[in-house]
C-alpha cells in the first residue's frame, strides 16, 4: 500500500509558529518544532519529525485523526517522491511548503473572525524578518509554496512581499494560493506576476448567493458579484493555465440550504467544489458564535433537512471532495 508522503515532502507553519507536516487538525495538533525557537532545517530533521516518519513507513497512522484526515482509508496522494527516498532523515528540504502563519485578511468571516484584522507596524516587521532569516533558507528545494490558511495571501501585506520575494529568488517556483477570491481579479494576477504560476487555486465562498455570502461574510453582499467575476476569470484561465481549481463551502446553520447550488456555480465557473462542515475547532478569532451555527450536530433542529440534501444525487460525483464527518452523514453511518 502507498504510503503518506506528506511528512517527508511537506512542512506548514501555522499562527503561532509550530510547525506541521500537514494541517493541525489532521494531524491531532503533533508539531514538528517552532519557527520562532528553531531553524527550519534544525525542525525538518529533528526528533518528531524522525519518530513520525518511522511511524509511517512502519504503517502506524496512529498519530492522524480518525475524523479530519481524507487520507487515512489508504487513497494517499501521489506526492512527488518515490518511496525508496522515503526515509527517517531526509537529504532534501520539503518539496512543499506551506506559509499559513499570518492572520492579516481585507475582509471579515464570520466562522473566522469577528473583524478585519490587520498586523501592525511591529508585527509586520517581525513576520517579515522571521521570514528572510528562517524561512526562505530552508526553502532551496521547494516546488510549491502555498499561501495562506489564516489571512488572505492577496489581502496580506506580507504575503505580497513574501510572493515577490519567492519569485525573485526562485524563478521556478509554482503557488497554491488560499483565498477569499474577493481582490484575485486579472490585474492583481499580472502586477504579481503569477499567472503562469498557479499550481493550485482554493477559494473560501460558502455562499451561492449575495445574501446568504453577507451572512458568512461581514458586508458581503456588497462584494459576491466581484468574487463570482473573479471565479469565472480564474475558471476561463484555468484553460489555458491548466491549474487545479476549487471552491470551498463550509457548512454552517446559515448556508446549507445552498450546497445544491453551490455545486452549480462551481461547475459554472468551471471549478471543482469542495465541502467541509464549520467546527469550533477552526475558530481562530471569532468571539460571537454560538452552537446553533454547527449544522452537523445531531441535536441540531434542521439536522435532518440538512442530512437529506446531503443525499442529494448531485452529491454523487463529488464525495471524494468531501470531509470524512460529512461523508458519514450522507451515507447515514
């Protein structure tokens, strides 16, 4: 069976600096090291890391959760080494990086954060030196950076400087950008000079409309038809870029009634959706939010119209771009 290829080619930094061979939540929060504490190359080849790939090469994924990891039923991702160069120390930096360790957004969701959020001028400067002095070093054999989980790479001041940095210093490198899609429109492309450099497009929608868009996103029905001309923008390049492209929905009490239409604005758009249900787990800032907003709770009121569009046939060619919670509930396990 194909082994787990993300702790021996993937590294992620997250807010506080803890470092990742994957999303936190995927991996029951086991960080490698601290950015802040260690270099790169120091937290790459340290004790975790070498206990976790042990673990993995052994078949143990007893470290992964059950609940949040897509992978652990076998159907890893392909990855980009051969396994025999799979091994408890790696010669080679990660081939895949990703840069989710700034909060800065121009805009206000309501399952992330109860404003918009800026660095200022002091954290700014501590992103940026951190950056050039830890981060990019260790980056000598990256193919992919991908930006950003917690703010917005667009939206960032950082993450701007961090992309022109990159290209700078590594003509070759490809992006996987995570997004609002609000300010990704044709012109921000070009001044970034990235649009032959998209590997991966994500884009945070949950909302089919402009009404149920300002229910997630504060002020939003002022920006859904600017972020529906972006999609079809990117959904148009993708044809002649030849990237991968995804739009996201996160299910919440405010936007479940819309799953069916969002997959139509996903094929419309020409972009794959994918689903995965709000949990407090992924709550970073948010003050304001209660339990009603947790559709996926049995207890839930609408639990059952929610479980019965989640059934939809339309459903069917998309499972595999699915959570695993929301699999279980659409095949009523």
């Amino acid at each position: 069976m194909r082994k787990c290829s993300f702790p021996f080619e993937n590294i992620e930094i997250d807010l506080n600096g803890d470092v990742f061979t994957c999303c936190s939540n995927w991996i029951n929060n086991y960080a490698l090291g601290n950015i802040y504490e260690n270099s790169l190359e120091e937290i790459w080849n340290g004790e975790k890391a070498r206990i976790l790939r042990e673990k993995i090469l052994n078949g143990d994924y007893s470290i992964c959760s059950k609940d949040y990891c897509q992978y652990r039923n076998g159907d890893f991702p392909m990855g980009h080494l051969k396994e025999n160069e799979m091994t408890p120390i790696m010669a080679k930096m990660p081939t895949i990086v990703k840069l989710s360790y700034d909060k800065e957004c121009n805009i206000a969701c309501r399952i992330c954060r109860d404003n918009v959020m800026k660095n200022s001028a002091e954290e700014l400067q501590k992103l940026d030196e951190h950056f050039e002095k830890r981060i990019l070093p260790a980056m000598k054999d990256a193919k992919i950076v991908t930006i950003n989980a917690h703010g917005d790479p667009f939206g960032s001041r950082h993450c701007r400087k961090v992309i022109k940095k990159l290209m700078e210093t590594f003509p070759d490198i490809k992006f996987d950008f995570h997004t609002n899609g609000t300010l990704c429109d044709r012109n921000l492309l070009r001044r970034l000079h990235v649009e032959n450099k998209i590997e991966v497009m994500r884009i945070s929608v949950s909302a089919a409309t402009a009404e149920t868009y300002g229910k997630i996103v504060i002020n939003g029905e002022k920006l859904f038809e600017k972020l529906k001309s972006n999609l079809k923008m990117l959904g148009e390049l993708r044809k002649s870029q030849n990237f991968e492209f995804y739009v996201h929905f996160i299910v919440n009490s405010k936007n479940y009634t819309e799953m069916l239409d969002f997959i139509d604005l996903a094929e419309e758009c020409n972009a794959t959706p994918c689903f995965w249900e709000f949990t407090f787990d992924c709550v970073w800032y948010a003050k304001n939010l209660d339990k009603s907003w947790e559709i996926t709770d049995e207890n839930h009121p609408e639990f059952g119209k929610f479980r019965k569009i989640l059934q939809d046939k339309k459903f069917d060619k998309y499972e595999i771009f699915m959570s695993p919670l929301l699999l279980k509930i659409r095949k009523g396990e």
